[in-house]
C-alpha cells in the first residue's frame, strides 16, 4: 500500500485528490495539511467526503510529515510550495507538485511572470514536466513531477501533434481559453461570488495570464525553435471544465482526413486523449470528472487556417487526475487506475 | 402615434420587441403574427406579458395587416422574409427586417451560405445595414432596413476603429464569440434544452457560421478591400449576452493610451457604444437587458497584437434593441427612447 | 425635484435602488454612503452604473448628509441603521429603512431574533410597515417606513386574502420558500461562492430566520389572534427571485373558483399583485426585474389543504422596488412610476 | 458474468446505468433498446460514452432479447413497460422496472392516476417495492422489482423512521420537494428548454403528481393506517438532485438528540442513507453522482412540527442508482459495487 500524504488538501484540487484516491486500490492517504482548517477532521469540513472521518488536517510541518508517506502531493499556492518540495525531495521523497514553482525551467522567466525569487534552482533542474503525452518516460523515473498547469494541458495537447509534424506556421498562434469557475479555486472573493459569475461571460488576465510561459516552453520544445503566442482566459458561469479554441495558419494544403489521421496517429497509445471525428464536437460537458482530453479539428479553407478545440476537466486533466496519472506512472500502476470513469451526464 | 407591427411575434427577438415598446411613449403595437400560435392572445402564452392581453397572434397575411400599422418589424426565419419584405416595402411602409435576408448585399453570397435563392434583388438594393454607428444617415431616410445580425454587430463595432485607422493587418483577424442560448431561439430541440447545455461548453459551426460574409462584407467596406476573417461561435450556459474576443496583428507601435483615444474618438457621440479604460473588463452581465456595446482594448506587446473584447446583449444591442434604435432614427424620435435603461445587475 | 439620498449604497439592494431611481423623472440622488467604498465614484465600482460617475461614495455621517436631501433611503445592516434613522426621523427627514431595524413592533421580540437590543422605542413607535397591500394609507402620511423584509412580502401576500376572509385554520400554516442568492447580499463568502452554490440546493436557518416573526406580526394582525407559522428559506442557484409554497388546511368547503375570485377581489386595485387563474402557474422568471407579485392557488380536496404559490422578485418586490413604490406612495408620485416594467425574459 | 439488458437506453436514466455498469466488474450489457435510435451505435448519440462504440441501439423486441440477457432494466415510458415487463417475467427472467407500472399495488389507484388500465394484475402482484431499506429481504427473493420513483425515494426514507415509531401526526404530513430538470427526462420540450428553466423557479403538477399515491402507499403500510399527504414538486435550475422538505407535527415532546438517535439507528446498517448531526444541512450537491440519501433534522418547538430535510440524487439514488443497488441485492453482490463513490463537487 502506496502511503501518500496531500499538502494543502482544502482546495478544490484538494478535495478532487481525496475523492480520486479512495477509489484507488493501492493507495491509503496518511497526512492531509491545512493551514485554515488544522484540527478539524476532513468531514467536518467537507460532509460529502464522510469516508475520511478520521482524517485531521494539520499544519504543514514538513519534518513532521516526512516518515508518513512515500509519495507526496503538494498542492499549496505558487510560491508557498517551493521550500516544502525541496525539502521533501531532498530527502528522497516522491512529489508531485501541483503548483507552478517547478514548471518553468527558465528561472528568469518564472521570476519574471510570478514575481518571486526561485530559491531553489537544483532541485528546480530535476523536476520533470507532467505532461505524460510528451514526456511519459522522464515520469516514469523521476523523483519530483511539476504537474502542469489546466490552460496549458488543453493547450500543449491541442498543438502538439500539429506543431511537432510543423503543419502550422508557429510565430501565429491563438489560443482562446474559457474555464470553468473551479479554476479560481475555493476562497472567499466577491468576484468569484455566485451573484457575479451566474449569467456573466468575461476575460481576464489579457495577454498577461501566468500560464503564458508555460505554454510558449512546451512548444517551443516541441518545435524546436522560440514561441510566442497569444492566450486569453476567459471566466465562465459552470463549475469545471475548460475549452480551449486555438487558431494557427497552416504551412501546407492538407485535408481534413489528413489532419486528423495525424492526430489519431499522434495519440493511438494515449488512454486520456480522444481525437474526434470530422464534425465532432468538443464539450467540457462530456468530460467532466474525468481524466479525458477532447480534441476536435477544423480546416478554415478560405483563410487556411487550422481551427482546434480541445475540452477537459480543469480538475481533473486539468489538475488532480493528471497528478494521480503521474503516480501511476511513476510508482507502476495501470495508468488509468482511479481514472477509468465515465463522464456524469447531465 | 406610431402604429408598429410585429411579424413572427412569438419568438425571443419578438417578445423582446414587445417589451422595449410597451416603454415607448410614441408607439402602439397593432398587430402580431405567429404561425403557431395564431389565435392565442400574447399573455396566454406568455403571462410576463400582461400587458398585452388584449392583442391576439394572427397568421401572417401581409396584406390584412398592410393597412393597420405604419412600420414593421420583420422577426421571421431566414429565406421566410424575402417575400414578405418585398410586399410590403414595394406598397411602401417602413420595414426593419431582423433576419438575414437582406443584409448581404451580393446575392451570389447570400445564395451561397443561406441555400435559397434571392428572388427580389431589386429590393434587396434599397435595404440598409442597420447598424447606426456605421449608417446612421442612410438609416434615417431608408425604408428598409437590414438589422444586423448578432455576432456581427459585437465584432463590428470591436474592429471598426481599428480597422478604419488601419492599425491591424486585416488579413490576420480571428474572431472568437460566445453566445448565450437565447441567440439559438425560442424552441423545441433537444440540443439546447436545460440539462444538454447547462454546465457544458462547446463550439460550434467552426469556421462554417453564417455570419461571417455578413462580418466579411462589413469590414471589407471599412478597409476598402476584400477581407476574410476566422470566426468561431460558442454556445454558453446563460441566457442572454456575446462576448466577442477580437485578435489582431497590429501594423505600427502604439501605445494604449493612443489606441483608447483612436476608440473613443470614434465612438465619442454613441449613445451605445462603451469604450473601456485600460483595464477594464467587458462583461456579458453588465449589459443585460441594455442596447450598450463594451469596448475593451489590450495591447500584447509579445506578439504585436491588439485584442479587443466586446459585450453585447444579443436580444438588445445585437437584435431588438438595435431595431428600435434604427427605428428611432428612422422616425425622428430621441435615439434612446425606450432603450435608456440600466443593465439589471445581478 | 425630490432630493434623495441612499444609504449603504454598495450593496445589491443600493444598487437596484440606483438603477430605479435613474428611470425616475421627479427624483434626483444627491448622496450615496459606503464605508468599505468611500472616495471611489460609483462607476469605478460598478462599470454598468456609468450614468453615476460623477456621483461619490462617502462615509455615512448623518449629520453631513442632513441637508442634501429630502427623502433616505436606508440600506445598511440590520442592528447599524437604529442610530442613523433616529438621527434623521428626529430631524423631520423622510425615511425609508430596508434593514429589519423598525419592522418588529414588539421590541422584546426583535431582541429576542435579532440579539441586539433596540435604543430607540419611540421611534420605532412611529413606523410604518411599508407594506402597501395593507397599509397604503398610512403609508401616504407616514415620514418612516420599516419597508417588508422578501420573504414577509412573498409570505404575506400570499396568506392575506385567506387569512382576513377566514378560509384557512391559522394554526396549520407551513410556509417553504426558495430564494435566489442575492438575498444573501454582496460579500465576500465562501458559502455563497459560485462553486459552493452553483448546482447545489439546500435548506438553511430552518426553523430559526429571523423572518419568522415579521410574518407571524403581520399576519396576527390580519387574523385578530396569535399565530405560530412554520417557515423554511432554501437557498436557490439563481440571481433572482423568492418562490414561496403555502400550505394551510381549508376551514370551510370552498371552489377554485370561488377562491380566486377572493383574491383578484382582495387585489383588485393593486397594481403589484397578479392573481394567477386556475392552473397558472408562478414562476420567478416571469417578475424577474418587475415590482410584480405572482400568486397562484391550488386546492388539495384529497387533504382540504390551500396551497398558495407566490413569486416575487427579492431585490425589487422583496426590497428596493417595493421602497420606491413606498416613496411614491408618501410623495404622491403616480404609484408606478419607475416600477412599471416589464420582466426581461428570457 | 452477469448478462443485462437495457430497454430503454437512450433517456438520462439509461445513460446512467450505463455509466454506472461500466464499473460493475460482475455484468456485462449485452443489449440496450431505444426506439428513436434504432441503428445507432450509443458511442454515436452520446460520444462520452465512447467505451460503448460497440453496442447498438435496436428496437426493443423482447423475444429478440430473451435468451441474451439474464436480467433487463426496463426504463421505458409509464404504460409502455407493462406488457413487456410481464413477457420478460412470464419467461422467467429477472426484470427491474424502473417504470411506476408496477409500483402500486391497488390497480385501481394506478388506473385512476396514470389514466391506462392495468392489464397485467397477476404479475403486479408478484412484484416487490425496490426500496432497499424497506424490502432488502424481499429483493433478495425477488424476480421483479419495481424501482421507487424518484420524489417517493426522498420522502419515504425521510419519513421512515418517524411514522414508524409513532412520532408524528400522520395526518399533518407536507412534502414540498425541488428537483432538478434531469428529472423531467431527456426530450425535445420547449418547457425544459434552457432559456426558459435556467433563472427560473417554479412548482408543478401542485396536488395532482402521480408520485402523490405512491408515497402515501407506502406511508399507510409503515403508519399501518391510510395516509394522505400534500405534496408539491417543484421544477429547479440545476441538472440533477431533489432536495425534500417535510413537515409534521410531532405526536410527544422529544428533543433533538432523541429523534437524532431514533434516525441514526433505523438506518444503522444501511449502506446509502446518511442522517446528519444536529445543525447537518442536506444539499443535492454533497450526493450528485452517488447512490447516497443525505437526512437532516430539526424540530420547530414554537409549532410543535418535526422538519425534515433530504437530499438524493434524482437519476442515482432516485433511479439508476437504486435499481444497480436492487441488482446487487438480488443477485448476490456486494450490495455496494459500482456504487461506492464520493460526490463530484464542485
């Protein structure tokens, strides 16, 4: 039995972890923290997650925690995680950070976008992007994981194929994102209150949002060459899910049938990746609570233009699933354990 | 007292009409038709409308109603307009016809993307495209009226300045709209009843939507050359309101201030249109129930690329409520008679 | 010109009172308080309240406010409004109070709920419940209004004809309403985030709201004895709108028809209540941004059981538009001026 | 392997047996029948269902399916599952109805109620009432079970223990219940269409719904006397979940703790109904997704009246869930397979 504690377990993220691993045949849970909600029991806080009755959260402490578990997730805000993942990984710990503070591999980059110093550039050169499309066998071996972020996983597996076989001209990519209000996480702030989400549509961040970098890094390994892209988030009135709308100029005449047979090709192996037919029709709807990327494909012929749709769970893809996927990865489990579920519809 | 009709009164754009009129002093609405529920008066089918108890939906039999009102609003299905419009435009009343069937100017188009032919071409030219801010003139001594279509009227007014300026290259616009499931209509159809489109999120109609020679058209005019957009239209989970994210390559270096300047300048006596200060946000919800347009402005200085936002009401600013201002103008009444509201917020 | 001023200006009630008085031709707001806003312009706080840029939030000091208007609208927190609407009622000011401070006439009893003592008996001696179906008259001379809490209204409007004709045993009453979830307010709460609420249903305060003994006050003075009433709010994930169900056992046999022709009696020179006819059926859609009322009635024969359904909207019936009407009604303003509106549906 | 057949498998509730059998590691579906999409593969109509391309919807023809299953879940329409629920049983094979054809034991309050006469009397007799915390011993015996309707599942498990033990007047009993719109099947309807239910609230069917006899059935046979109750559904804007508000006047003096107590031990065993801590609050979303009954408490001392609150999941365990569970039952599986899972939230 796999011993795994969460770090920061009353987010959203959290909580999806929780529910994820009681399913999960080879793992038991040891340790939750929690810096607001130490000492009360995780049903307390959450009724719906009953089962963990006789879990406590507790103040992360560590050196308290380090003998509990074998693996750890960490899933604090960006910035609070790095001491704690050096420190766990220092002392040979498993972790899967789920925070940004190992994503980036450009220190300047991440000093720049998240405006803190990274006090722990070591480690930080260890840490293995989770993306298990793209980098399955690093996972595999790997001691610490930075588990991407939502807005990038939809992104990075809606280019990949069509960037890597360079089909489109890289220097003109648009990427329209619309998340889900889960992605905000669970906090009390006016601005994610229900009065003024509901029946509202918005973007924020425009051309300033912190998964920028993450992004154009991820292509630019792909393509071998220095992107930049655009990317606007948007806030929308549902709870999870992302749909991501990408717009590229393609670099040659190509049919639909052809496109698509490259994606398929591209993700024949992937059990999380599911390439639509011509005419399918991505939908955050048919992947919520699941580990499932949607993907869809378009040719604008008039303007030759490659039009992807990509739909995920932000919680899930997004977030905790892709977190316990790289568990199964690394520690040896069928992949999809604990992931194997069917969309709740409606 | 001006005596208005409403043909094919039953539907969203319809009932909205109804609404916006019964606050305008200088009006009265004589006559309604609806196919389906001819004979029914207008608060048996819908209570809200209590107002109108004593007018019953009639069939469409122009000419019954040709001598009961002064002008007429044309809320009809695509293709089923034309013949209507024609007959009561060559027996010279006043038309404003909200469905497409006379808004593109070259037939060959209109027959291309709406598959029916356009049998009376003749009128067709007479029509104007009835969005004020472009055609306000031509609006006031027109008879005929093509009320712009929805999306079309939020990515206008969002590339107008820009494009009349020639601060973008024209052939790099993506433009990526999300609508609210009133814009589909008032129906019985199984993809957008409640628990199909609730909590969920998709595109549709990629790079295939109807409406794009109609935005096409329009902004080929402002440049002085022929222009093809990418345009993506969304079905979102609320009721009412598009939000229009606009990218586009900018030609020159400028600053934000500059480019707010250029927007307000242009808009600088529109009652309807909202130029945002940098910063600021557009939102679906802070134009409910209003004929406002938000305008927001961002400059990625990454990638050289203005990014314009827009919000409109889709049943106001983006339908009936832009046909009662065409209406205004067209009747000498204060252009915000009957639209001078506050957005109900929440 | 009525000079009017509002405090606690930046909540939702403030908000709708904003919206209705700029619609209003005989009012004109001089001042608006807020302490968390205070030296921001309306505008900058809400984007669609734009017509109030130049008006300033400032820190409710009576004393400075006192000759800048003629009328106060009061919306702050229950227990904080006491003091200032002394302050101005001493003054000889007109005041209509929204919070629940001068609704309760037995002071005991507002203690007991509201676990405040109240400082200031001869005032609230002085009040009026500004409930117009009952009280119209002395509203109309009244120079204090304690305007109905949303619930109360919906409560009572529903049990008023019932309850003065007889037709119900008054021990039997169980009242059940659900309410959109601005009648929580404007704050920063975990509990009313979007996530928490959305998609979510639940009972709360059950047996314990404070709007238990308003309705008992009221409809105790309708039946001419002490009544105990059972009532259950239910939070709703809508922004809008308060359905109440009714249930109290029948006295006396007695016909639908028979019934509703006691109510549209009752109510038939309110411009605000809409007796439904038999099978009709309230929704809170339909009075969505009205002053309107919707009741509806249903006899159980099988129990000998009235059921009575009423839909208000909470932030207008429920609060804002019912004080404007109030302040109509006291100012001999036409009664629907600024309120005689039609839902915006959809 | 245990073969099952889905007549029926195209509405929400055999989707949702679907999903859930997907997890069943003992069953296999070997057959799904749906009229209208006769030819189709399920992975066609509902691509997240993708891990059924194999299966095909054909026309239900039970000589056709006899030997290919060893039991059927019937989800076809009221009426239409009599005659072939009595064929299927007829030929010995184990059925589950997920119809209320079989629910009512008096044929003369089904044929007054459902308005079709009941042709089939021999077998309504052999069937068993599927709620398994009243029948699990005659499940376990049983060939036919008809499965509860969802609004009796609500408030039968709420007022189990209450009427069992005496505590309540069984004459006073109010049942107002609130489900989301999934309830209402999946079909083309402009009532349950989006634009008309999201913002809305309002109840239905008031002292006429066809579950009214089911409950007091079952409540007569617990009371041991004939009940009759008011109950009022409600139609509520969120997906799935059926909050049920119940109220009755408690018979004796008892506290909190006390009727706690009586709660927690009728249901000590039971794997899926939960009842809440004094101040426990039921809410759909803590059970959306699961089989589970949440229960809350609280008694009105000022009206003598026990309120209780449930909360379940309308499709799960007011359906799909419920018929699993009695699947488990009667075949000998842990009475929890496929169903053990934490609710999706948020």
């Amino acid at each position: 039995m796999l011993r795994v504690a969460i770090c920061g377990g009353s987010g959203y993220t959290g909580c999806e972890l929780l529910r994820l691993l009681s399913n999960h045949p080879g793992v038991t849970v040891t340790a939750v923290t929690s810096e607001k909600s130490a000492g009360k029991s995780i049903s307390d806080l959450f009724p719906y997650l009953y089962r963990y009755s006789n879990l406590i959260y507790e103040q992360l402490k560590v050196n308290d925690i380090l003998d509990r578990a074998d693996l750890f997730f960490m899933a604090l805000p960006h910035g609070r995680s790095q001491e704690a993942v050096d420190f766990l990984f220092k002392h040979g710990e498993k972790v899967i950070d789920l925070s940004a503070d190992y994503r980036l591999r450009d220190v300047r980059i991440y000093e720049e976008w998240y405006k803190v110093p990274h006090k722990f550039q070591t480690t930080l050169k260890k840490a293995v992007y989770g993306l298990p499309e793209l980098y399955r066998k690093k996972i595999a071996k790997a001691n610490l994981i930075a588990n991407p972020g939502c807005y990038p996983t939809g992104a990075i597996l809606g280019l990949y194929p069509a960037t890597k076989n360079k089909l489109i001209a890289v220097d003109s990519i648009v990427i329209d994102s619309k998340s889900g209000t889960s992605g905000a996480g669970r906090k009390s702030d006016i601005k994610f209150s229900y009065c003024e989400v509901n029946e509202g549509f918005k973007a924020y961040a425009v051309a300033s949002h912190r998964h920028t970098p993450e992004i154009e890094q991820e292509l630019s390994v792909i393509a071998g060459k220095d992107i930049k892209i655009n990317f606007t988030p948007h806030l929308a009135p549902f709870d999870r899910g992302i749909l991501t709308t990408i717009y590229a100029r393609l670099t040659k005449n190509i049919s639909m049938e052809k496109i698509i047979d490259v994606y398929k090709k591209s993700y024949s192996n992937e059990p999380f990746v599911q390439v639509l037919d011509d005419g399918g029709s991505p939908n955050v709807k048919n992947v919520r609570g699941t580990n499932m990327c949607e993907v869809g494909l378009t040719i604008n012929m008039r303007t030759d233009t490659l039009i992807i749709v990509t739909a995920i769970d932000n919680l899930m893809k997004g977030a905790s699933g892709q977190a316990v996927h790289n568990m199964n990865i690394m520690m040896g489990f069928d992949e999809k354990t604990a992931l194997d579920t069917i969309a709740m519809f409606p």
